[in-house]
C-alpha cells in the first residue's frame, strides 16, 4: 500500500473474518490495493491458522455489526475504508489505527491468544 510505512505499527492492513453458521464456515473478507479476497473456510485446522496469522500482524477485535453498511463516495479504497463500510463506521480520515479506536469505542474486545 502506497504511504504504509507511515502506518502506525501493528495497525497496517485491516480484514474482516464471520461465521456463517448455516453451512458452518468463515467466511473472509481481505480487501487490498491488488483486489478483494473473499473466501469460506470450513477446516478448523486453516481456522485456527488464520487466526494466529491475523493474530502476529497486529490485534484482532471481537465486534458485533449494529449500524447499516454506508454508502459514500471515496476518493481512496484502502482496506481501512472498505472495513468501514462493511461494519457501519463513518470516519472522515481512515487509518487502521483510528478504526481499531472507534471500534474499541463502540465495545468492541481485543482476542488475546495464549501460547
């Protein structure tokens, strides 16, 4: 991503993981500069390793989606912006730092994972 090493550190890309419970998989949401990616995991042995995974980049929040997907135009499509829209947020200046705020801010929980 253009600009990243200006990123805070931990806090670079953002992606989103849900369990569908009717066919019983994760379900990701991993957009980047490239493209999306969207895909359904169902083994919980690349489950567990997405996690970790996701885990060793940088904290993984816990958080429920209340408000309505929002639809406005972005000049810039970075993860953090596309995030946004998924879960509902409305920030004028998106950084992955400042979306993991506003996220702890509505209730949101840190994963911590022992070893």
């Amino acid at each position: 991503m253009p600009g990243q090493k200006f990123l805070k550190r931990g806090f670079r890309h953002v992606r989103a993981f849900a369990f569908d419970p009717v066919p019983a998989v994760w379900v990701i949401f991993d957009p980047g500069w490239d493209g999306i990616v969207i895909r359904a995991v169902s083994d919980p042995v690349k489950v567990k390793q997405m996690f970790i995974n996701a885990y060793m980049q940088g904290p993984v929040l816990y958080c429920k989606v209340e408000g309505a997907a929002i639809w406005k135009p972005r000049f810039v499509m970075a993860c953090t912006s596309q995030i946004c829209h998924l879960l509902g947020v409305d920030l004028l200046v998106h950084t992955p730092f400042r979306l993991f705020r506003a996220l702890k801010e509505r209730g949101a929980t840190e994963l911590i994972f022992e070893d």
